[in-house]
C-alpha cells in the first residue's frame, strides 16, 4: 500500500522531501541527510478504521509530517513542499497540525500544517466546545482522544501542557506526560498518533 502511495506522490529527485514508513525512519535518515523533509507514514488497512493495530509502536517516531491515509499523504507533502522551516521560531506561539500517525484523522482540526495559535489557556478534545477539535467519530468508541483531553496554559513565556486525566495520554518528545513545559520545536502528541508542533518565538522555560 505505502509504495503505490509514494507513486501517487510525484516526488521526483528535485524535491527534498521522503516518504517513508515509521520503522524505517531511521535508517531514511541516515541516508538521506537531516536537511531533507520526512513524511512518515502508517497507513490503515480498510477505510473505515479508526486506529492501526500496531499504532502504539510508532508513538516514538518524529518526523515533519504524518499520514495513514491518502489525503492525509496529499496534505502532509502539500505542507513539507511549501513550508519555511525558519519560519518556525518566528511569530506568534502556536501548535501547528501535523498529521496522524496510525490513526483516522480527526475531522474539524485542518489540513495538515493548519496553525492553531495559543490563546492563554487552550482545551484541547474531542469535545466541540474545545479549542482544538480532534474528534474522528459522534461517539466515544469511534475517537481515541478524551472529551477535554489536555490543557495547554501560556503564560510569562512559559508554555505547559497538561493531560486531564485522558485514557489515551499526551505525548511530548515520544514520553507520556502528566505535566510539562513546551519549547519550540516541541512535539506533542494527543493519544499517542494526533501530531502537533509548537511553533513561534518566545517560549521559555
């Protein structure tokens, strides 16, 4: 399935971007160089399913970009192609959707590389009334991530995310967290497979 969706990519050997599977990032690396673009995949095997099997295996994994399905792939290589990689320190802080790992992307969060700016307090869940949606399904069988999942609290500089007591957990760096402090670069990951970045100038410890 992933190398009929390498085919369906277009990458040709001007672009600086590989689309590789999560347990062959390292080794993608290794020979590509660090200046590339990775797009790591984790495709699901029907179209109906939320989660992969084996999802739990890439919770690790960084990369610039994420998909599991075929427009996930379109918007995460729409996104590497155009982004400014030295924009990320600049600007307002914010978390910029990067796509799901070995899961069904949820429906009201954006096109990957959708910026989400950070008022003072943010909820994110599944819950409509949060400030980040990522809700894949009406009921909670058919989402992995909590009605009120996670808080991200900005203030003085400091960027702190806190799991709300979420089934599925809140990953920073490729570690579950309860609590803690966000820099740029940081990557956060809501139930282990729902990709963020945080994004913009400022943030301290």
């Amino acid at each position: 399935m992933l190398e009929a969706w390498v085919e369906l990519s277009g990458l040709g050997p001007d672009d600086r971007v590989v689309v590789c599977q999560a347990s062959l990032l390292a080794m993608a690396r290794s020979r590509f160089g660090a200046n590339m673009a990775f797009v790591v995949c984790h495709p699901l095997s029907t179209d109906d399913e939320l989660m992969a099997s084996d999802a739990e295996s890439c919770f690790g994994v960084r990369a610039d970009a994420y998909a599991s399905t075929e427009l996930g792939l379109r918007e995460a290589l729409s996104f590497v192609r155009q982004e400014d990689r030295g924009a990320r320190a600049r600007g307002p802080l914010r978390l910029v959707w990067l796509g799901a790992l070995g899961q069904l992307e949820p429906r009201d969060v954006g096109p990957v590389g959708r910026a989400h700016a950070l008022p003072r307090t943010a909820i994110v869940g599944r819950s409509p009334s949060s400030d980040i949606v990522l809700r894949t399904g009406g009921h909670s069988d058919q989402n992995t991530v909590a009605r009120r999942h996670a808080a991200v609290t900005v203030e003085n500089g400091v960027v702190r995310l806190r799991d709300l007591c979420s089934t599925n957990g809140t990953w920073v760096d490729g570690r579950r967290i309860a609590e803690g402090i966000l820099l740029p670069g940081s990557e956060v990951a809501f139930a282990g497979t729902l990709r963020f970045r945080l994004d913009g100038a400022g943030a301290r410890k």
